[in-house]
C-alpha cells in the first residue's frame, strides 16, 4: 500500500517526503477531530467495576 502511495505521488523523493509527511499529518488531525470524539462514546473506558466505599 505504502509503495503505491509512494509511486502515484509527483515529484523527486524530496517531494514526496514532504507531501508524505504533510498526508500523515492530516490522517492524524482527522483521527483526533472526527473520529475519536465520534467513536469515545461507544467504548467501555468509563465502566468501572470496583466501588468507591
């Protein structure tokens, strides 16, 4: 997947690196905006099975 990435993007390898770097951020800014907040309440990290007593 990563080397048809990598093939499909235009320029030298510099280039590619830099618009590889730059697609890497925006799945990561995605993911922290949209996905995770959407996904939070649907996982069982708030169900706690020992009691405050």
């Amino acid at each position: 997947m990563y080397g048809w990435i990598w093939r499909h993007l235009p320029g030298n390898a510099g280039v590619k690196a830099l618009i590889s770097l730059m697609l890497i951020v925006a799945v990561v800014y995605v993911l922290f905006q949209y996905v995770f907040p959407w996904a939070e309440p649907l996982l069982p990290f708030n169900d706690v099975t020992v009691d405050n007593q």
